[in-house]
C-alpha cells in the first residue's frame, strides 16, 4: 500500500542553466512543479507527502544571491498556501521540520501560524526546511519530536536530477523505503513519469528486511 510519498526535488540550477535562466527561475518554476506534484498525489489518495524543500545546507552554505532566492520563494509558498487554499480543498495538515532559526523572523512566524493553522486535516504535507539528521538527532535527544514521530515510514522517495543518493532525507523515516531514481531534472518533471514511479513502486516485493 502506497500511503506516504517522499519527494527529492533535484536539479533545478541544472535546469535554469542549460536555458540560459536565472536562479529565480529555476526555482520558480521548480515551486511551480512542487504544486502540481503534490495536487497529483493528492488526487491518488496519498496520505502522507514529505518534501526536501531545503535542506541544512541550502540553508547555511550557499551564497548570499541563492539563499536570497530560496528565501523569496519560500516567502511566495506562504502565500499561496494562505490563497491558493491547497491545503483546505485537499483536507490536509501542514507539517514543518528543520531548523527554522535560519529563516528570517517574521517569514518563520507566518510558518508557524500556518501549521498551527493547519493541524487536523485528513491528508499532511511535511515539508523539510533547513532540515538535517543532526537537527532532528538534538530534537530526539530533547524529546521534542513529538509531531514528527506520528508519521508512518515513508514508502517511496522520488528523487529527480539523476543522482542515486538519499542525501540525508529524513533517514528515520525512510529505513525500508523503495527508491525511484530519475535522470529527469525536476522542473521537466511530468505526470505521466510521476504516474510510472507509482506503477514501478506497485511491481515492487517488500519484505521489511525479512
């Protein structure tokens, strides 16, 4: 039973640089394939629906101009889930984990009154932001990973860009989790692939290391 879906969403830069585009494009138009995806799942009856959004290190080791860019973006997703009212027609909870001390204040705060906001829905989309193993090892180690430890294992990672690693995505969730590998770049991301790597996880045998 395919009940939660994890996203790796690779490739972005890739993309804008092979058409001559900026930084914003590329993840704009990224943003603009995540909303799409996540309506996509939705509409099979996904429950569960992880993304990398950004991880720890998009957070703190790239440059100034990106960082910027990531940060826009993020501050247009909080729009849109306030607007776009996704989270409403879908009956889904926002969930958000990372260390969001590295987002800006008064972006953080909206974060957060989003997903007090959003706490009882049907579905959940849970996003990481800013996210590490190591942030989530001191969450552990402080008992104040309450809300993440109520999500089921993750069943499928889809992870675009062609690189075949997990990248330190959410490793205690996705222990027996079936792997889909692309060499598409995120933004070409199209229904139909998506609707292949669900058919491929249904082909799967999953003994649960048995």
């Amino acid at each position: 039973m395919l009940l939660h879906v994890g996203i790796i969403p690779d490739g972005n830069r890739r993309w804008a640089k092979s058409r001559g585009l900026t930084l914003y494009d590329a993840y704009e138009v990224g943003y603009a394939r995540l909303k799409e995806v996540a309506r996509h799942l939705f509409d099979y009856d996904i429950r569960y629906l992880t993304v990398y959004a950004m991880s720890h290190d998009n957070c703190v080791r790239r440059d100034d101009v990106e960082r910027g860019v990531l940060m826009k973006i993020l501050e247009k997703a909080v729009v849109d889930i306030e607007e776009d009212k996704i989270l409403e027609e879908y009956d889904t909870s926002l969930m958000v984990s990372g260390d969001l001390t590295l987002i800006p204040d008064k972006l953080r705060n909206k974060i957060q009154d989003l997903v007090e906001k959003y706490n009882r829905g049907r579905r959940t989309l849970h996003i990481g932001l800013c996210y590490s193993i190591w942030w989530e090892l001191s969450q552990l180690k402080s008992n104040n990973l309450k809300q993440l430890q109520k999500l089921p294992p993750i069943d499928l990672v889809i992870r675009t860009g062609g690189m075949r690693r997990i990248s330190g995505f959410f490793p205690l969730l996705v222990e027996y989790a079936e792997l889909y590998f692309t060499d598409t770049l995120w933004p070409d991301l199209t229904r139909r692939e998506l609707e292949q790597a669900i058919q491929w996880f249904k082909r799967q045998r999953r003994n649960f290391g048995k």
